[in-house]
C-alpha cells in the first residue's frame, strides 16, 4: 500500500490541505487483491487506493455522473461488418485508466488509515479522479474523447 500511495503522490493525484469548515470528506479505502496465473498459481499481489464515492454529494462533490457502456448486440454487429470486410482488430488494456482524469471539483477525501494523526485536520485535496468517485467514469470518456479527436479519430 505504500508503493500505491507513493505511485499517487509522484502522479500528483491530490495535495494534502486542510479541511475547509463548511465541508466534509469522503472517505477511502484500501483495497488489496491476488491475481494469479492462468495455472492458478499466485502472480503478484495488489494494493489500491478506492474512495468512498457513494458518500459524495450532489452538487457539492460532483456535479455529472456518466457511464458509457456498449450493448452487446453493438459489439457483435461491428465484428461481424469487420470479419466480412476483412478489417485488423487490436485490443489493448489501458492501466489505471481513471487515474489520469483532472478534477473540475473540490473533493476532500480522509488521509487512509496510518497516514494521519487522531486529531489532525488534514485530508487529500483530489485533483484527479480515483476509483469510486461518482465523475470518474465521466471524466475518463471526455479524456479517452478528447485524445482520440486530438489523433484524428473522429
């Protein structure tokens, strides 16, 4: 967990401030995961960071929730015109994908468990969107948007 919270700092995902009286933080939390082998043996293990987005306020915390999703009957349609006029697919992975997304929002998080006094005052100022904020998904289709008309895509 500290290598994630290390990895978040040096990406700039927040800055530590101090809470402004009128507001209240979300919380977060550590999220720990094995992933194993296709023979089941364990691969590695994996630590993240989630906020507690179902304590966001409208209004206050976000403004816009989206979630594009693709209906199955889309995907299908698209594979079979690609398979009859003999197109290349590629598909890749994009790694921590709503981790890359700038904030218009002030959100306040509570520093994790061990990263804080009893007593402090202190909490992550979020610039950019973690996993479990309400704008997260929405923020990462204006980016994944935003880039693809920037190469020329649409």
């Amino acid at each position: 967990m500290n290598e994630e919270i290390e990895v978040l700092y040096r990406n700039q995902t927040w800055i530590i401030s101090e809470l402004p009286p009128s507001r209240k933080p979300i919380g977060g939390k550590c999220v720990y995961k094995i992933k194993y082998n296709s023979n089941g043996e364990v691969d590695r293990f994996k630590a993240g960071l989630v906020a507690k987005g179902y304590n966001q306020r409208d209004g206050i915390d976000y403004e816009e929730t989206f979630s594009p999703i693709a209906k199955i009957v889309t995907i299908r349609i698209v594979i079979t015109l690609g398979v009859n006029s003999d197109w290349m697919f590629f598909q890749f992975d994009i790694n921590n994908s709503f981790l890359y997304n700038d904030l218009d929002e002030d959100v306040y998080m509570s520093l994790s468990l061990g990263y804080h006094t009893k007593g402090d005052n202190h909490v992550f100022k979020l610039l950019k969107s973690l996993h479990g904020l309400k704008q997260a998904p929405r923020k990462w289709n204006e980016k994944l948007c935003s880039s693809l008309f920037e190469f020329g895509f649409f």
